[in-house]
C-alpha cells in the first residue's frame, strides 16, 4: 500500500512553526551532546513514559459508560468520546491527540536514550537503560497502534495503515515519516520486546514501579502476545511476573481494601507500595476528579449490568462503589495530584500516577491464554486465585470448575470476533475472562481495548432532554474504532483513517 509521508511533532513544536515566535526553533532538537554518561541516560528515561492518559476516552467509548443524563458534569471531550467523534473540539490534556503526542515524545526520549547508549561504546552498566528504552519505545507504539489503526489480523495486518514507527533521534526540527503496516508495526514491537526484555534489571532503580522492571516488562509482552493469538509465549512471559501464589500479589478487596476509607483507597490504589502496581505513570488528566462526576461515565443501569448482576461464582464481587445517587456513582481508584504552573500561580494541571500495568492483568492474560492453550485446569486455578480476593466472604461454594463455567456462559449471548477461531469448549473461558477485565478496570479504559480485539458491537444509552431516549450502536467493524489521526498530522500527509 502506498502511504504519504507524515511530519510528526507534537501540536506546540507545529504551532509555534506555523507562528514562528517559539525560543524552541533556535534550540537543537536533538540534545545527545548531553548525553554523556550512563546517570545522564538513565534521568532522560524519565521522559520515556507517554505522560497524557487515555483513560477517559477509552472508558467513556467503551460500554463501561452510559448517559447520565441533564443532571451530570457536562463535559465536552467526554461528550464527544460518548459518541466516538472523529474530532475533538479540544486538543487538550484527555483527548486522543494528546496521547498521540505525548507517546510520539516519549518515543523521541527512547530513541536519543538508545543513540547515547551506543555512543558511549554500550557499557554493561548501561544494558539495563537499554533494556527498558527498548520496552517503552515498544509500549508507546504499541498503544499507538491498538488507538489509531485498526485490529490486529495476521490475514490483513500487512495491508491495513498502522502508524509511524520511528526508530531514529530526532535530528531536524521536521522530520518526515511513514505510516506504516499494522503487520509491520507489530513486527517492530516484537523485535523491541525480544532485544529488551533479557536486560530490563530492577537493581537499576532507586523506585522500580515508576520503570519498566522485570514484571511490569513481561506482563507487558503477554499481553502483546495475547493480541496476536501466541498462547504460550504469553503464558511464559506472564510466568515470569507471578509469583507461584499470585493471589498473595494481587489487590485485596476482600479483606484490607474492605477496611479503607473512601479516601484511604483513592490514596491506595495507585500507589508504589501496593504490590499490585508493577507500572505507575505520571499522567496530565483531569479523569482524577471527572471520573465520578462526568455525564458520560459510570450509571446506575452499567453498575447493575458489571458489578451488581449475576456472576460465574455465585458471590458478590467486593469492589466499594460509591455515591449516593445516579450522578457521583464510582470506585474510588484514581487520586489527582494539582501542580501549580509557578510558584506564584494560581492555575495548574491535574496529574494521576496511572497504574498502567498490573499483577491482575498478568494473571487474566494467563489464564485466556491458557485457555486457549486448551490448558483448562490451569486456567481455572488462574480464574479461583483472581476470585479468592474478589468475592464478598470467598469460601469454598464460590470456586469455580470447567464444569461451573460452561454452564454459567451456555446461554450468555456475548458475541465474540477476533481474527482467530474460538472452540465450544474455549468460549466460556473467554466470555469469563473479559467479564472480569470489565469489572477489574473500571473507569481505567482497559475495557476499550477487549471491544476493539474481540470486534464486540456495543451500544450507548441516550437520555434526551426532550423526547424519547434512544441508543447509538457501535458495530463489530465500525471504522469509528480506530481514533482519527490529529488533524495537524493530516494537513502534514498523513494519510487519515477511513470513516
């Protein structure tokens, strides 16, 4: 396929040149010359992290969300999520754009730390530094990907527009790029993870949660392998973040959790000493105080169809939902941290230290991926310890056997399609499992991601003002999927997505 070109810069760096006013053009983009010791290279990694959020968009296009009507925080942006606009009325902080760019200068931190590291002769000490920008320039381009391109598909992978891969330092204010191949941006992240993963080491770090150490890395790569149908590459990789007794790893909302206050588990939740973060992200959002309030978000009917309604063990799910009416319904996960522009300031932006890789999802992925493995038995230990520290009063009527689980999903009418064939006997596990990443991520966007690979057709409630309520469909192949590319990038060449 013929793909233009494509200038990428993040929306400022453009803007500025548009205006050329900005002290940024007399400065060298490429500051390598910096870069002189292995501690220089390790502090520009800090910036190798994308620092924007997708949880807001993701959860609000997901059917986590509904409409809650007049009543509600009327937010714009979460509007036009809801409604999976192709353009955003902002380019702000929460918006798909912001993410592509945050993840493009991310991506640029990987590769001037890469560059550096060969340039100082590749030291040993600098093989962990190498290891993990490796990872996050394979993390930011695969986040990339699974937003603003379509699904992966081996069939159509190397036809379908992915993004531009970049592997080079920024050099030039402007450089000009491609926008690859699904196929072969999935080939590009895979070759990141196989060259990085055997030198990410969690001695190289003062706060290994705030970097890719070595659990947080292969929770990472099964979760890429679980996308492209590789079973037991992603139960090695998941093997290699768990413990033998996970449970013991995972967050404890049977017991401590049920203990916290409302703020006590904001505090918690995302937090370096809870065992259960492997990753934790600074990211500019406001979803740490629009999660609960916000229009388009968690509602009554959603909460009794996730959380409330019937589930395979028998019990009740123990997660704390508060509010004490339709319009503040919330988990108590995400705390903001304001930062001030200046001292003397008296505006700022709000930041979220986003778990963004989790033991629970090392566990979940496993245990798919050995059930379609056909590893049944050991899928079920996987589905009980995930259970044991998330149903009210766990005892033995709540353990669930293959058995339990065929009979509970015999008549669920959850329509999976991902690329590959899913047997009579798999099916179960696998409705089983995305039911429990939906209620896991609450108001974290992960949801999103399982509507996109299993191509689910979902439907949003629409309370209007005046009239009858309605509905908007999503449909298992609906182009509006896959995020629009930023308008800036397109005026730049870059082909956009069909719509």
């Amino acid at each position: 396929m013929n793909y233009k070109n494509v200038y990428i810069a993040g929306v400022a760096l453009a803007l500025s040149m548009l205006t050329g006013c900005n002290d940024y053009l007399d400065k060298i983009p490429d500051n390598r010359t910096e870069l002189n010791s292995v501690e220089a290279v390790s502090e520009l990694l800090t910036s190798a992290y994308p620092d924007a959020s997708y949880m807001m968009f993701c959860e609000t296009m997901s059917d986590n969300s509904g409409d809650k009507g007049n009543g509600a925080q009327h937010i714009q942006i979460n509007e036009e999520a809801y409604y999976w606009s192709e353009t955003f009325s902002s380019t702000g902080q929460d918006t798909p754009e912001f993410y592509w760019n945050a993840s493009y200068e991310a991506i640029a931190s990987s590769n001037q730390a890469l560059k550096a590291i060969e340039e100082l002769g590749s030291p040993g000490d600098a093989m962990p530094y190498k290891g993990e920008a490796l990872l996050t320039r394979a993390y930011s381009h695969f986040m990339l990907v699974n937003l603003f391109a379509k699904t992966y598909n081996p069939e159509t992978a190397d036809k379908d527009m992915g993004i531009p891969f970049v592997t080079e330092p920024e050099d030039v204010v402007i450089k000009e790029y491609t926008r690859q191949s699904v196929a072969k941006v999935y080939e590009l992240i895979q070759k990141d993870l196989d060259a990085g993963l055997p030198l990410i080491q969690d001695q190289a770090y003062e706060v290994p949660k705030y970097h890719f150490n070595v659990a947080a890395a292969y929770t990472f790569a099964s979760r890429f392998y679980l996308y492209t149908g590789q079973w037991q590459k992603a139960i090695e990789c998941a093997n290699n973040a768990l413990s033998v007794e996970p449970a013991k790893q995972m967050r404890d909302w049977v017991d401590e959790y049920a203990a916290y206050t409302y703020y006590e588990l904001r505090a918690r939740y995302t937090h370096s000493e809870e065992s259960a973060n492997l990753l934790l992200a600074g990211q500019v959002t406001w979803w740490g105080r629009q999660f609960a309030s916000a229009r388009y978000a968690l509602t009554g009917a959603r909460r009794d169809e996730i959380v409330y309604a019937d589930n395979v063990s028998g019990g009740d799910w123990a997660y704390k939902i508060y509010g004490s009416n339709e319009l503040y319904l919330n988990i108590p996960k995400l705390e903001e941290h304001f930062k001030y522009n200046s001292i003397n300031a008296t505006t700022g932006r709000g930041y979220v230290m986003s778990p963004i890789l989790t033991i629970e999802e090392a566990l979940l992925n496993r245990a798919e991926a050995l059930a379609m493995n056909n590893q049944f038995e050991e899928s079920i230990t996987d589905l009980n310890a995930f259970l044991s520290k998330r149903i009210k009063a766990y005892d033995a009527s709540h353990v669930l056997t293959t058995d339990r689980v065929k009979t509970f999903y015999a008549d669920n009418e959850t329509v999976l399609n991902p690329f590959y064939s899913i047997s009579e006997d798999q099916l179960p596990f696998v409705k089983c499992l995305a039911d429990f990443r939906r209620v896991e991520y609450i108001h974290e966007g992960m949801r999103w991601f399982d509507v996109r690979r299993f191509r689910m057709e979902i439907e949003h409630n629409i309370n209007n003002e005046v009239g009858e309520d309605g509905k908007e469909v999503l449909l298992a192949e609906d182009l509006r999927k896959e995020c629009q590319i930023p308008e800036l990038a397109i005026e730049f060449g870059l082909t956009p997505n069909p719509r």
